[in-house]
C-alpha cells in the first residue's frame, strides 16, 4: 500500500472528499483505486488558520511501483509500513499436558489484561491473579467511596478489573517510541472489544470510562475462552524464590501457587506487595515522580483558551492543554492528565488518605476541565531507600485526609487564595467536581513548601499561554501523588528481574510505562519475553 501524509481538507468536508483529494494527489482515476483507510486524523485550529483536518492515509492501487516512482520526490507519499501484528512463538505441547507450569500475571490492569491476552492468544494458558473484584462489582464498590465515604481497601479506582484506567479519561495516546506498532495492536484488540472504530485514526483517542467497563469484560472472555485463567479477590503476599529464581506466589487465605514465569503488572498503587517483593529480596531503586493537586475550569474557557472561533465546534469536541514551568526554586511544573470535560474523583486506596485523580465519559460534557498541576520530585527529596517514596507519598495523603476534614471529602482552595496564601471560605463560578465533597481550606499546608512555591508561581506563568488559567476562582483540590511508580523493580533487557530468574517486573507498577496504552504496549513485550523463555527452556 501507499501511504499519503499531510492531506489536508477543511474540517466540514464531505465524505466523497477524501477520495478525491486522495485521486489528485496520487495522479491517478477513480478506476486505479482499490480502496484506502484512513491511518490518522488531527486538525489544525490555530486562530488564525482556517480550521482543517489533517490526514494520513494507506491506499491501495492497481499500479503501486509506477505511482511510487512518479512520485518518489513527494516526502508525503511513501511505501505503508507493516503495522500488522506478528506472534513470536506459539505454546508448546508441554503446556497442555501440564508438564511445565502455566505462566502466572499478578494484576488486571492495563499491562495485565495485555500481557495474559497475548499469551492465551499464543496458547499459553496464563493463570491471572486479581486481588480487586470483577469489574462491574468494583464499580459499585467505587461509588462506595464516592457516595456514602465508604472506602474497600481492596476494590476501589486502583485495585480491580481494569487497574487504574478503568476509571480515567481512557487516553489511548503516548509518546513512547513504538517502532513493532505495538500500540496497533493495543487500539485493535480495544476495537474488537467494542471501542468505537475511530480510536484506530484520531490523533488524540480516548474510550471514557461507562465504554472500558464492557470492553474489559470481553478481552477477559477471550483469555477464559483461550484457556487461561482469571482469579478474582486472590491477593498476592509473598514469594516463594529457590536459588535466585520464583518457584512460586503466596496467595492470601489460598495455598501457594508453583510458578516458573510470574509478570509483575502490579499498578502504582500496589504498595502491600512491593514492601512483599523487597522483603523477598528482590532488586528495585527508588525513581522520581511527581505530586501536586487537581485545577479545575470551566471547559468552555478551556476551548476559547485554546480553539478560539473554532470553540464549540462539534468536530474537534472539548479542547485539552499541555503546560510546563520551569520554576526559579529549580523544580518543574506541569499538567498531568489533563481530562476535558470530566470530573475529579477520589482515588485512594488506604484508610484515612485522600487521593485525587482525574475521569471522563466518552462524550467528555461534563461542566469542568480538569488536569494535575504537578510539581518533579526525585528521591533525594525522600531519602530511605526503594520504599521511601511510598512513605513520602502516605505523609502528603494522611495530611490532605486531615486537612479534608476527616471523612474522605479532599482539601481545596481557589486558586486566586492559593496565590494570595490565604484560606478559601466559599466557591465561586467553579463548583468542584469531586465527590464526596470539597472543603475549602488552605492548601500551603499539604505538600512541601518547595512545592507550593513552584506552583504559585507556574500558575500566572501558566496564563499567559491559556487566558483566564489563573481566574481567582478556578478550584485547586488535593492532592495528586500516583502520577506514577514511586520505584523501578529494574529488569535487564530480557525483562526479566535483575536478580530473580522468571520475574517479570512491567508495566507502571514497575516504573516501565505511564498510562493505559503504553501499559498494555509493556503487557506485550513482556508477554512476547515470556513467550520466547518458555520456548528456550522446554527445547
């Protein structure tokens, strides 16, 4: 195929328009032309263009060679590559018959749903352990928290079917380099499971949260259906390690589990279980992360902020952003996870913490935009070892509980007090979204001071590129603090653990991804190792 980049129409054309861009820039006739797909759309909004979609498109023609050549001095017409996926091994006999063990995945989040698909899907039966529920009872479990201030330590938006993503925006979007397409094949199988169709070419695709809840259910079908195994509520406590290699996995009011291949697809959260893998002796180092608080505005500032005349259109849909400040105190501060039109949730896993995160719907209509305003912090900030950071982040999330009031509502403030350095006492146009509840108070006292300092001044820096960013009653609410892993469980380039022979560390957990798509592109990578071990070892 042939692919075409930088085609460009204005974004209310026609359907029969595409084709006929794609006939005039190749030079050919309709009758030439077996058939085309579009391989990504993103639009040009700047304020002073006329609004337009950009495509790449893969086509199919009768005379590929001869339009290559006529075109070869076109830097936008080029030879499609190969983003079709490709199984490196196939299970062998000996998985069947039980003579070896079946490889086992720890967690069912985005890495881990990835990982055990690709191995069913090479036959290799993989046995899951899930310590959270299935997906729909953690819902309900989660709105637990939400409604009535009700908090399961082990269903939750961190623990259960799904991981953490279940309950985020659903961005399919990374800027990890990607040269098999593993990332295809992520946004494919999501396709087959029920996202909707346009995830594969959108620049910027994202599922909401009501949509991931069935395409779960259907990728686990297919792993059940394939032979592997899906364990709900088995919580991992220990290791069995004999010589420098896993024999095996303590399972919580279960017998243990022999186990000659373990991935790790822990979650950044699962803090019970990295304290059980350090005991167990297993190498890991502390790795930097980021805390802050959630901001949120009214997305329709957001959208003129940043589409201009082109705000409101439904085409684009809600407008998002990107910032950064390099701070004078030397620390940098960003937006993490920025959700247009969604809302802030609570995200904690632990008793008597406060934790916030950031969700939309699919539709993305909801009153407010919210992202993370974070703040870089790196281990010297917590000295102590590979488990300090995880200290560091329970201190920043018991005093958020304290300032909250005691009862899971978060600690907020306006951002013009925030500023000023003075105590909120009521809202004004931005009513905060997060439930159970905001109480106003003054943030200075939940993070470091070097912290509140970086954000006070990225704030107005972050308005001269989005006006109105820092309105006085915009809502901070607190705190952000599983931007990501607090530690690396380091592997060598067989992704295996450095020092424990068939460990498989992965995904964000392990501090070798960020977010659903680059967590299920580790998944397979990870599978593919296991795949390939399994392989070398039985032959």
């Amino acid at each position: 195929m042939i692919r075409i980049t930088e085609l460009r129409l204005p974004i209310d054309h026609a359907p029969e328009s595409l084709e006929e861009a794609i006939l005039k820039r190749l030079g050919i006739t309709a009758k030439e032309l077996i058939s085309f797909e579009i391989f990504k759309r993103s639009y040009d909004a700047r304020k002073n263009v006329s609004l337009a979609f950009i495509y790449t498109v893969d086509v199919s023609v009768k005379s590929e060679e001869s339009v290559l050549k006529k075109l070869a001095n076109d830097a936008h017409i080029r030879p499609s590559p190969d983003t079709s996926y490709h199984f490196v091994a196939k299970a062998p006999a000996s998985i069947n018959s039980g003579e070896v063990l079946r490889p086992v995945v720890i967690g069912f989040g985005p890495c881990g749903i990835f990982a055990a698909l690709l191995l069913a899907q090479m036959g290799f039966k993989p046995i899951v352990l899930e310590r959270g529920k299935q997906v729909r009872e953690r819902t309900q479990d989660t709105w637990g928290l939400w409604r009535k201030k009700i908090l399961n330590p082990e269903s939750n938006v961190q623990f259960g079917e799904g991981g953490a993503g279940t309950f985020s925006d659903g961005k399919l979007y990374s800027q990890i380099k990607d040269p098999k397409f593993y990332g295809r094949k992520v946004i494919n199988e999501f396709v087959k499971a029920g996202a909707p169709p346009e995830i594969q070419y959108v620049a910027k695709p994202h599922i909401g949260t009501f949509r991931l809840v069935g395409m779960v259910e259907k990728i686990r079908q297919e792993i059940i259906d394939l032979g592997g195994e899906i364990r709900f509520s088995q919580k991992v406590i220990g290791f069995d390690i004999k010589n420098e290699q896993i024999t095996g996995v303590k399972i919580e009011g279960h017998p243990d589990l022999p186990a000659s291949h373990v991935v790790l697809a822990l979650g950044h959260s699962a803090r019970d279980t990295f304290k059980a893998l350090h005991d167990a002796g297993v190498f890991m180092e502390a790795k930097p992360f980021s805390v802050g608080f959630r901001i949120e505005h009214p997305q329709s500032l957001i959208d003129k902020a940043r589409l201009g005349p082109h705000a409101g259109n439904e085409l684009i849909g809600a407008a998002d952003y990107k910032l950064v400040h390099h701070a004078k105190n030397g620390r940098s501060v960003y937006s993490f996870c920025m959700c247009p039109g969604g809302t802030v949730v609570a995200a904690t896993s632990e008793p008597n913490r406060v934790v916030t995160n950031g969700m939309s719907q699919y539709s993305r209509n909801e009153r407010n935009a919210n992202a993370g305003i974070v703040v870089g912090i790196t281990p010297e900030d917590y000295p102590g070892g590979p488990l300090a950071g995880i200290e560091f982040q329970r201190q920043i999330e018991s005093k958020a509980f304290e300032l909250g009031g005691g009862t899971y509502e978060a600690p907020g403030q306006l951002v013009g007090d925030f500023i000023e350095g003075r105590p909120s006492t009521e809202f004004g146009r931005v009513i905060p979204s997060y439930k159970p509840g905001v109480h106003l108070t003054d943030l200075a006292q939940a993070l470091p001071s070097y912290a509140i300092e970086a954000i006070r001044e990225a704030l107005p820096a972050f308005e001269k590129q989005i006006k109105g960013f820092s309105m006085k009653d915009a809502v901070l609410t607190g705190v952000e603090t599983r931007t990501s892993s607090p530690l690396r469980i380091t592997r060598g380039p067989n992704f295996q653990s450095l020092n424990i022979k068939g460990l498989y560390p992965a995904g964000e957990g392990a501090g070798y991804a960020g977010g659903i798509l680059s967590a299920g592109v580790d998944g397979i990578k990870v599978a593919e190792a296991v795949a390939l071990d399994y392989l070398e070892s039985t032959h």
